[in-house]
C-alpha cells in the first residue's frame, strides 16, 4: 500500500511540478548539470528539494525512537500521521498556488519520511519510494535461485523475498498509472487517494496491534 502510494505521488510531482518528489538520485544529475551551465538559482532549487528530502528521514526516524520510548500503540503512527498532512496541505492548496518548488519540496518532505519509516520497520530490507535497490535485489535473488535446492528452508525464504519485491514493484506501478490517470482530470486532488491509503494503513497497523493484545490477554487467562 505504501508503494502504491509513492507510485502515485512520483507521477503526480512529475504530471503538475515536472519534479520527481519521491527520490533523489535524478536531482543531484540535474545539479551538476546547472552547476556547468551557470544556472546557480536553479541548482539551489535542487539542494533545498535534496534537503527536504533528507530532513524527512530525519523527522521519521527521531519521531520513531522519540516515541518507541513511550507507552503508546504503536510508534509508527506518528510519522505516518505527518506524511498525511503533508499530503493534503499539497492537495489541497496545490491548485491554487504558483510556488511549485515549495509544493515539490513538501513532497519530497513527505517520501523522505515514508522511505525512512519502511526503512525502519524491514531493517533496510525494504524501500517503497523508490525501485533501483529493489530491481538491483530482485535480481541477485533471482540468480541466487537458480543455484539453490528445492524444497529448503533457505529456498522458500528466498522464494518469499522475490514475491514480496514482485508485489511492491507492481503495486508502485499501479500507482503511478492509476495516478496518472486521476492527475490528468483532477490535478492535485490525486493525492487525497493517497491520504486515504495511508490512513487505511494506519488502520491496519493499529488494529492489529489491538488484535495482538487481546489474544495475549485471552491466552493468559
């Protein structure tokens, strides 16, 4: 579902801003290039996106062990709960503000956070905001299960690893079609789809958690 989401926010960025907003790879190219060419305003543009991007991750993480230390549900509510209102500040001033630098920033605040709460929770096993490092692992372990036997543990883990890279690959280029569809009538009312994935999300997360308790409590009577 989080990939669905990034999905859908690149395509958004790229359909109203011309920015990508959920990684920042293409932006340091972009950088040297204004550098070269002297267009010096431009090329702070992009540090200020790479910023944006980087104190996202940060905001994640800090909120992370800020409330890991605290008695609540679950402490992953809290970054989510910030990348949701990132996302409808944009949806729903996107449309009638000129600043696109700051709406593409805003995003890239949001991906950072997102890219940095996943980061958190599969141990920098997966990424949802962007694809490179899942293309790169999928295909080691698709190499890898060529060379391993049938019917072992390690060949079903291996098996489940590609499944799960398969589905979030899929589920980002879900996102980014369906997106670009939605962008094209409704601009940057997109994203409140991506609000209602996120909460939805959080949802899970919770109830689960709710679930997981009451059974232990149940357990020890």
């Amino acid at each position: 579902m989080l990939s669905f989401v990034a999905g859908l926010v690149n395509v958004s960025g790229v359909m109203q801003l011309q920015v990508l907003t959920t990684n920042v790879t293409g932006h340091f190219a972009y950088f040297a290039e204004n550098i070269v060419l002297s267009r010096y305003a431009d090329a702070i543009i992009l540090v200020f996106y790479v910023t944006s991007f980087l104190l996202g991750a940060f905001s994640s993480s800090f909120l992370i062990e800020l409330f890991s230390r605290k008695p609540v549900v679950s402490r992953y509510v809290f970054p989510i709960s910030v990348e949701i209102i990132c996302l409808l500040l944009v949806a729903l001033i996107g449309d009638i503000t000129t600043a696109g630098y700051l709406l593409a920033s805003v995003l890239l605040f949001a991906m950072g956070i997102q890219n940095a709460l996943v980061s958190r929770i599969s141990n920098s096993v997966v990424r949802t905001t962007h694809l490179t490092g899942l293309f790169t692992d999928l295909g080691i372990e698709l190499s890898l299960l060529i060379f391993h036997k049938r019917n072992n543990q390690n060949t079903r883990k291996l098996k489940q690893n590609i499944y799960l890279k398969f589905i979030i690959i899929l589920f980002f280029f879900f996102g980014s079609i369906a997106g670009g569809f939605l962008a094209l009538k409704f601009q940057f009312k997109t994203l409140l789809i991506a609000v209602v994935c996120l909460v939805i999300a959080m949802s899970y997360d919770y109830f689960k958690i709710s679930y997981v308790q009451i059974k232990r409590r149940l357990l020890q009577r």
